[in-house]
C-alpha cells in the first residue's frame, strides 16, 4: 500500500514592511486637494460616501491603526515615538488605500 504524500506546510512569518513619511504625506496631500476640488460640485456627495463606505470596510476587516496609509487616509499624522505600532506600509490587492485614491483621482481631478 503506498502511503500518502502529505504536502510540506512551511510556516510564513509577518515582517514589518517599510514605510515612508514622505509617501504618505503626498497620498494625503492628493486626498485633501481632492475634497476641496469636489466639496461643491454635483459629484460632492457620491465622491465623499465613496469614501465613507472605503474606510468603514477598512475599520472592519483590519485592525486600521497598524497600516501607515490608513493614517494617510485619515489625514493623521504618526507619532515617532509610535512608529514601532505600525506593522504595514499598506493594505493588500484591492484594499489598498494608494491605488484606492489614485483611482479617485482618476475619476474626480
């Protein structure tokens, strides 16, 4: 009888990904001249429940506040002395926040 091969499970350990002051301030930046650009026009209010309903899934699905871009995302800024908190640049695939405002951009600016 020939034994069944199991498949090899190897063990992937989370790393802090690195992020950059400057790459967040420049998504931020980008976000809030797009608010200013929108705040009046037709488009205002789809733009900014847009926005709401992306951050809303992102407080569900993640624990936020360990994601630089989320910190971006909200126009916050982080404390150096916090720095260690932060374990992800950004979120992953569709999730993410840069690829997330930069299609606003597309759609708004």
């Amino acid at each position: 009888m020939e034994q069944e091969q199991k498949p090899k499970i190897t063990e992937q350990k989370e790393t802090k990904k690195i992020y950059s002051p400057e790459k967040n301030a420049e998504v931020s930046a980008m976000l809030g001249k797009l608010r200013l650009k929108v705040f009046n026009t037709p488009n205002g209010e789809q733009f900014f429940a847009e926005i709401e309903d992306f951050n809303a899934y992102l407080r569900k699905k993640y624990n936020v506040m360990q994601y630089a871009m989320m910190h971006a995302f909200m126009g916050s800024t982080i404390n150096p002395n916090r720095e260690a908190e932060i374990l992800y640049d950004d979120f992953p695939g569709d999730d993410s926040i840069e690829t997330f405002v930069n299609n606003l951009v597309r759609r708004y600016g």
